[in-house]
C-alpha cells in the first residue's frame, strides 16, 4: 500500500505542478520583462526571402550559424559597430565558431567604402540588400532609425531576425547576452 501512495505522489507531482503553473501564468501571474540587455524586433522576421546576396549567391543558413551583423548606411557611424562586433567575436573563445560577423548594405554610392571595411575585417561576410526589404524590415520592427544608428543585430540560424543591441551598451552585457543565446 505504501508503494502504492508513493508512486501514485511520484507520478502526480509534475502533473500538478505543470496544471498550477498554467494557471498561475493564465491568470496574469508571469515574468516581468526580460534578463536580456538587448531590445527584441517588434516582430520576428525571416531574413530568407528577401533579396539579400554576397556576390550572386542569396544569403543561406545551411551552416547552423548564428549571424551578428550591422547595416551599413554611413561608413563613418558603423565604424563603432563594425570594430565592437570583432571584439565581441574574439571575446566569445570557444563559442567563436558559432557566430559569424556580417555587414549588409544598400546603397551603391558606398561601394568604396564597403570594400575598405572588408579588408579591415577579412572574417566578415558583405551582403547587400539589392531591394531594401531588409532595411525596411529592420527599421519597421525597431525603435532606431536606422540611418543615424548602427546597432548591432541578432540573426538566429533559421534566418529570423531576433534583437538588436545599441553601440552604447556595455560590452560585457552584450557578451553576456550573446553567450546565453548561442
């Protein structure tokens, strides 16, 4: 009989636990807000479909790899974002392979420019946005504007778009954040 007891316990506890926490969550009683430094999209978008390319080849997620990236609208103001982000790689260690760094851009009067950034950042891939949906994409589902802002974007491996992080915070909150997600 004492068996009987414990195992009818052992087997009912998850399911009440599971049944309060619904409940509970139901009823209004949730998390505040987030432990994230970051600041989430809006509205999760799929990166995909646009017409985002390096060279000929559309941007692809075959790999697994997360993508850290920054769109480029002024090669000045995404000098910050473009340096951070190298850090931020170099201080992820072992997770370094992982994440790959990605500038994107629309604009063919900065061709100049965007050659200069890929040879001061070999590693970094070069996307460029041939329609603008993507810059759209980012500047509907965000807060910034985007051409006085370069922050730095969260591209998950699926290919959603997911957060963004301002230039401004603390880097070490940013690796911290980065850690977690990857």
């Amino acid at each position: 009989m004492k068996n009987k007891i414990a195992l009818i316990f052992i087997l009912l506890t998850p399911i009440l636990i599971v049944a309060l926490s619904s409940i509970y969550f139901s009823m209004g009683y949730s998390p505040d807000g987030t432990k994230n430094e970051g600041t989430f999209f809006n509205q999760y978008f799929d990166i995909t479909g646009m017409d985002v390319y390096k060279g000929n080849e559309s941007i692809s997620f075959e790999d697994g790899k997360w993508i850290m990236g920054v769109y480029v609208t002024d090669p000045v103001k995404a000098e910050n974002s473009l340096y951070l982000m190298r850090q931020l790689n170099v201080a992820l260690n072992r997770d370094i392979f992982r994440i790959k760094r990605a500038a994107f851009y629309n604009n063919d009067q900065i061709e100049e420019a965007i050659a200069n950034i890929k040879s001061e950042y070999p590693r970094m891939e070069i996307y460029k946005d041939q329609s603008t949906v993507f810059f759209k994409s980012l500047q509907i589902n965000s807060a910034l504007d985007l051409m006085s802002e370069n922050p730095i974007f969260i591209i998950d491996p699926y290919g959603r778009v997911v957060m963004y992080f301002d230039v401004d915070l603390d880097p070490k909150k940013i690796l911290k954040d980065l850690k977690v997600l990857i």
